[in-house]
C-alpha cells in the first residue's frame, strides 16, 4: 500500500514540475519583447524540450517503479518460503 502511495506521490510531484514548467515558460514567452512567430517558435521549442522531459521522467519513475515491484515480489517469496518451513520444516 505504501508503495502504491508513493507512486502517486511522485506521479504529482512530476505533473506539478511540469506544469510549473509550463506555465513559466508562457508566462515569460508572451512578456518577451518579440515578435508573434519569435514567441510561436520559442513556445514549440520549449514545449518539445518539456514533453522530452516528462516521458524521460516517466521512463525513469517507471523503472524504478519495476524495480520496486521486483524487490518486494522477492523478498515476499522469502518471507513465504520461510513461514512455509517453521509450519512443515519437512515439506518445504
């Protein structure tokens, strides 16, 4: 459960960096003293650079989340294996 808790921690933690990042960049693009197809472009740029962002984050959160799963999968069989010997220490 408290893995699961931490997941979406994390989870918000990135979509609020994201949008924080978001809302910067247009708040700073449209204060620029540019032209509209200088700030246009500027504005795809730094979306493009954020999407790349975020699914680098995500590929990250989810390997860890992977690993995470592998860990505890482990050490439950452990725990299984164990409590399976003190009840039959003959047939396990």
């Amino acid at each position: 459960m408290q893995n699961q808790d931490e997941r979406s921690g994390v989870l918000y933690l990135l979509a609020g960096i994201g949008l924080g990042v978001l809302i910067g960049a247009v708040i700073g693009l449209l204060f620029a003293p540019k032209s509209g197809e200088e700030v246009r472009g500027e504005l795809g740029q730094k979306l493009h650079d954020l999407s790349e962002k975020v699914r680098e984050l995500s590929h990250q959160v989810s390997e860890r989340a992977g690993e995470v799963g592998r860990n505890l999968r482990e050490r439950v069989s452990r725990k299984a294996h164990e409590v399976a010997e003190e009840i039959a220490p003959d047939e396990a």
